[in-house]
C-alpha cells in the first residue's frame, strides 16, 4: 500500500507543496530515501525508526522506499520527520485515519517527542495559498503558527499525540489564531534621543532620516555620540504594521531567531554586525542559502558603524540592494532572492586619527592618509547615502546642562505622523516611504518650483553632483515638506536637503 503525505518545503522565503510517498513491500529489510534529499532528510530514517518504535508502534521488517516528489527540488532540514512517520505507519497499516489535506511539518527526537523546526510561518502561508487549511506542526511552533488567520492550527507535542489525534482516540485541541493588535506591546529601550547632549544639526538629520527611510552617514571625531545617535533610531522608528510585521517574521522564521519570541517580530529590526564581517555573512548563502544581516534588517535598520573597517567587498555588496530593495544569492543548482528594504545608518571619522577638522585636538594624518582613509567607502556608495551629516564636538556647557530636550516618545509621534502622510501618498504605488520613490513617482509627487530648480541647478554644478544624488535631494526634501504639512517642496526644504550632501 502507498500512502501519500503532504508538507512543504522552502527556496528562500517560498513554500514548495512536496509529497512524501511511502511504499513498503516484500523483500529484505531496508529503508530506501530518493527525491533529491540533503543530508538531514535522508538521517531522518534513524530518527523516524527509533520515534516509531519508542512511541508504542512497530517498524516493518520489509523493504521501505520513500519519495519526496517532485524530485527536481531540494528537500533540506528535519521537518519531514513528522510526514515520514505518519507514511510510514499508513503504509504499514497501523494508522488507517484519512490525512488527505493535512499539511504535516515536525522533527522527531528519538523518543518520538516533537522538536521545533525553522521557516514555519511562510511555509504556512505559501501552503494556504495552495488551498490547505489544516497543519499538524510541533508545540514549540504555534504561536507562529497562530498568525497565519487562513489556517488551522493542531500543535502536538509527540508523535504519539499525533497518531491518537489521527485515530480519534484524543483529538488534539485547534489552537486560537492569534490578531497582530491585540499582541502588540510598547517596547522598552535603554537609551533615549532626550540624553544626547547638543548635536541639534545631528538629531534634526536624524528625524528626517527616519520620517523618510533615508540613508544616514554621520561623519565626526571619536567620542561625539555617534553610536549613541544610531542607538536612538529604533525608539523613534514607526510601528510596524500587520504585513511589515509579517514579512519580517517569515525572514527571522528562515533564519531561526524565533525561538524566544513570542511568536511574531514586533519591532523593527536593528541589526549591527562587527566590521569582521564577511560577505556572505552580510548578504546570505552559505552551504543551506540563509538570510544575511541585511535581510535581517529588512523594515529596520541596518548599523555599520565605524565603516572604512569593513572590507572593501563588503560594503560594495551593500549597493544593489541599497538601490532595489532585494539581494539575489544564486548557487550553481538555484538562486534565492530575499527582501532587503533597509535603512543603512553608517558612521566614520573624518581621518584616521579621528582629529581632521577638530578645533581642540590637532590631526595627525597627511594628506595621503585621510585620502585613502575616506577612499575606503567608495563614491558610488556614499552616492546611495543620502543623508551624510556631520556630528560637531560636544562643549563641557552642553554636556552638564539640565535643559529638557525633546524625548524619542514626541519625535516619535512626528514619525508616525510623516510616515501616515506616505502611506496615503503611495496607498496606490506598492510602495511605503519617500526615499522608495522612482523617477516616475518624483514626477507625479515632487514637482519643483522654478527658483527650487535654479538653487538645486546650482548645487549640481557646484557640488559636482550626480543624477542619483539630485534625485536623492528632492527625495529628502520631499520628506522634509512632509514634516512641515507643506503639500509642495519649497526652496528651504531643498536647501536643508542640499546641507546633508557636503559633510
């Protein structure tokens, strides 16, 4: 007897329908795995044996050949663990219960306990796409889980939870799907934008940064809040949505950094690799494709600080994704494309020593050094920045002063209040913020006046200017309109936009 089990499979962020088909029949004992298995799929044989055995049930002494179809897809990972063993005891005869249009997804432990496995949540929503309603997953997985609304969601702890719920003996209870809303918590952070002291041409980039998506470069000497000022962008970033939420969920769920949550990704990401980082590890692959810390910071923001320390390789791979919003790993057998719609926040010092343009502390560089120094970020790069701004030293009066300054919580609700205006902008673009923009979106959003064409006409021959750098200085402008409730770009939006080009 055949018996045929469904669960899926993933190529980056895509659910692939895979059909574990198992047949036993007369013949010296064996236990035969093709259809394109990874190492993990065809170890399962052991797990499934000895899961089997110590869950009250028996492994055949016949010939066992399994299929994992359609055989031109890789299969990786150990959640089909769970889909063999049902086969196996179906076509064994020991579990007669129907399982057409269940999607069946688990690791086995030996003892037959169900362990947690990565990639749930969009193996669930590719699958519910393909009309499946009903999953038998791991307990560890449902909260996850729980967020896709088109699903029902039957979490077990055993596989022989799973054979009694088949059987009818102890049906295993639907867990409740959960709603985004009612989930969300106010995040706690350790910093706020209230204890950086001075640096108000810093914290006003800043905000514009965030209201728009922009990139940020904050160039200045050793010690002048640099960090601190990147530190400060998550409390002041927008909330995440529903979908936001969702797609980076899926991404984190691939990469298995799920598993102290609670379910979902409920703030935005804020990843910050050392500068040793390699390559791939900031764009993904590997010998099983994952998401790099880009992906990672996709909806968030992505921190590269001290950045002339990355590798020249590393930060050339940040450019096409810095311009698409996506980053396509391929590999000799297939290619993998993850999201990658980031904001880069970098930092740097003017010079090796960190003193040029120090009115206290004296440079120590020659003219060669500081030039090979900022040479290391390479002009098409920082031609993607488009904010680059530069952070002042902080004075003694400044640092001991009591004045209140404006808290992350109130430059927060500007935000949220710029980016709502976005969202009614675009509701019809398929895109979210200002720096998403295309040249046919600044036509249609971002008509300039004559006199904002003659002083950006300036800047572009004066500053030596490239066509992207003009449309990212309408861009900035465009959010700075934003903030200001103004329906039209004015000169002193494009001037202050203009300003965050020449540090």
């Amino acid at each position: 007897m055949i018996a045929k089990i469904q669960s899926y499979s993933l190529t980056g962020l895509s659910g692939n329908k895979v059909s574990v088909e198992v047949d036993i029949n007369n013949g010296l004992p064996s236990f035969d795995v093709v259809g394109l298995a990874d190492t993990a799929v065809k170890e399962a044989r052991e797990r499934v044996r000895s899961a089997i055995k110590n869950s009250g049930r028996a492994i055949p002494t016949k010939k066992i050949t399994v299929n994992f179809a359609p055989a031109g897809i890789k299969k990786e990972g150990s959640a089909f663990d769970l889909p063999l063993a049902i086969g196996v005891l179906k076509s064994s005869g020991q579990l007669t219960a129907d399982t057409d249009g269940i999607v069946f997804l688990g690791e086995l432990s030996l003892d037959g306990t169900l362990r947690s496995i990565t990639g749930v949540l969009p193996s669930l929503i590719s699958a519910t796409k393909d009309g499946f309603t009903k999953f038998i997953i791991p307990d560890e997985n449902k909260l996850e889980a729980s967020f896709v609304m088109e699903a029902e969601i039957y979490p077990a702890k055993t596989l022989a939870q799973v054979i009694d719920h088949l059987s009818g003996l102890a049906p295993i209870p639907r867990y409740q799907n959960q709603t985004y809303e009612r989930s969300t918590t106010k995040p706690l952070y350790d910093t706020d934008i209230s204890l950086v002291k001075g640096q108000a041409v810093a914290k006003r980039a800043l905000e514009v940064a965030v209201s728009g998506g922009h990139n940020v470069l904050f160039v200045g000497a050793p010690g002048t809040g640099k960090t601190m000022l990147a530190k400060c962008i998550p409390t002041i970033m927008p909330d995440l949505s529903f979908e936001e939420a969702l797609e980076t969920t899926k991404i984190h769920s691939v990469a298995g950094s799920l598993k102290d949550s609670d379910g979902i990704v409920r703030t935005r990401p804020f990843r910050s690799p050392h500068h040793t980082a390699t390559t791939v590890s900031l764009t993904g692959g590997g010998t099983h494709i994952k998401p790099g810390e880009i992906s990672m910071a996709h909806n968030g923001v992505l921190f590269l600080d001290e950045m002339p320390e990355y590798t020249r390789s590393t930060l050339e791979a940040l450019r096409q994704p810095l311009e698409d919003g996506i980053i396509t790993v391929s590999r000799a057998n297939f290619t993998v494309t993850y999201p990658a719609n980031f904001m880069l926040c970098g930092s740097m010092n003017p010079c090796p020593c960190g003193n040029y343009g120090s009115e206290e502390k004296p440079c120590t560089c020659s003219a060669s050094q500081i030039a090979r120094y900022k040479a290391k970020i390479s002009g098409p790069l920082l031609d993607r920045i488009d904010i680059q701004v530069h952070v002042d030293e902080v004075k003694y009066s400044e640092l001991i002063s009591e004045e209140k300054t404006e808290t992350s919580e109130t430059v927060k609700r500007r935000v949220n209040r710029t980016r709502l205006i976005q969202k009614d902008r675009f509701k019809d673009d398929n895109i979210l913020t200002n720096s998403d923009m295309g040249e046919k979106h600044l036509k249609k959003y971002c008509k300039l006046s004559s006199d904002c064409e003659e002083v950006l006409k300036t800047a572009y021959r004066t500053l030596g200017l490239s066509p992207r750098a003009r449309s990212r200085i309408i861009k900035v402008a465009r959010t700075i309109a934003d903030m200001e409730l103004s329906d039209n770009i004015m000169v002193a939006h494009i001037l202050e936009a203009i300003s965050y080009r020449q540090s």
